[in-house]
C-alpha cells in the first residue's frame, strides 16, 4: 500500500499565470536598510524586473511619498522598464499598498494569480501586501534577496510571519531559473546571458 502523500504536479512560474510587484524600491526606503548590500539588492531587483520583461511577464511598480524621505525610485528601474516605471502607482502615505485602489486594481487587472513580490522593506513593504493578498486567494512569492529590512531581526520575524499566513519564500536566482524552464530554450537562453552579466559575474 502506497502511503505516500499525492499532491498535484507543481506548475511552473511563467509570464502567463504570474506578475512581477515591485514596492517602494526607492532611494530613501533602502537607504534605511541593513540585512542586504545595496549594490546587490538593486542588481536583484533589475535583473527581476529584466527577466520579467524579457518574457513577457506584467510589472506593477509603486513608490511611496517620493518627495518625503522616501525618495525617489531607483532611476536603474526606468532603463530596464520604461513604461512600467513611468505609470507607478504613487501612494500617498498609504503604507500596506494593497490598500491603494489603484495599486489593487493594477495587480488585478494583470490577469495572474500568482505573485512575485519584492520591496523595501520586508517588514512593512513588503509584509502588509503580501498577507492581504494571500487572504484574497492569490498566490504570493516572497523574493528575499530582492528586499531589504531594517535589522535581521525585523527580516526573520517579517518572513515568519508571511510563510505562516502561506507565502512562499525564493531567490533572484530561483525566480529566473523558474522562469527560463530550458536554458536551451530562446527565453532560457537570453535569462541565462543576464544571469552571468548580472549576478554570476560579481560572486
């Protein structure tokens, strides 16, 4: 008799069933954090949003009250994404951006029903969205490397309290892996040139 549990083949990420959300990747909000290089965090969160646009994938970017301390979203953003970066959602102090009809109505109207988020910082940015997400029925990726918080301590607690509620933490490098599914495919075959441009060339 055969005990083990049977569970439904695992589907891949792909540019069809998935979006790319990118939260508050300002000057200011990342300024603030320690858990991650700044170089790095901003290299993964281009190379996110260059494979996303490499397949086709929707971006929804937000900023935060750019012309508070927040600052700015980073300017790199707009050289890979142009017209996601220029129709950002700017949110006016609302801090879970999922509370921002525009921002709801902009994942909605992507048409997936899994995402792939990462923001500044994990443990509000990123957090209040992703559970309020989770609890509408999406289902939510939580890329670390691509998000920053404040101290390791509000980083570990901010990914507990999300893999409770049912997100699924992940790595630039697992995200774009998943998303090329051959490497010998054409999509695989540009993914893996921005791998080793992006990350492998700097390890």
């Amino acid at each position: 008799m055969n005990t083990i549990n049977q569970r439904e083949a695992y589907e891949l990420l792909t540019a069809d069933n998935a979006a790319l959300l990118l939260i508050d990747h300002q000057d200011g909000t990342m300024g603030w954090t320690s858990t991650i290089p700044r170089g790095e965090l901003k290299r993964n969160t281009l190379l996110l949003a260059k494979a996303a646009k490499a397949i086709g994938m929707p971006i929804v970017m937000t900023t935060s009250m750019e012309t508070e301390a927040q600052g700015p979203l980073m300017k790199e953003l707009r050289d890979v994404a142009p017209e996601e970066y220029d129709s950002r959602i700017k949110r006016e102090g609302i801090v879970d951006a999922y509370m921002d009809p525009a921002f709801a109505k902009a994942v909605k109207d992507t048409g997936r029903n899994r995402l792939i988020i990462a923001g500044v910082t994990t443990e509000v940015c990123v957090t209040f969205p992703t559970i309020r997400a989770l609890r509408e029925g999406f289902e939510v990726f939580v890329v670390e490397d691509a998000s920053a918080a404040v101290t390791k301590t509000a980083e570990s607690a901010a990914m507990r309290r999300m893999e409770k509620e049912g997100a699924v933490p992940v790595s630039t490098l697992q995200i774009v892996a998943e998303l090329a599914r051959s490497w010998a495919l054409p999509e695989g075959k540009i993914l893996n040139k921005f791998l080793f441009e992006d990350l492998f060339s700097r390890l």
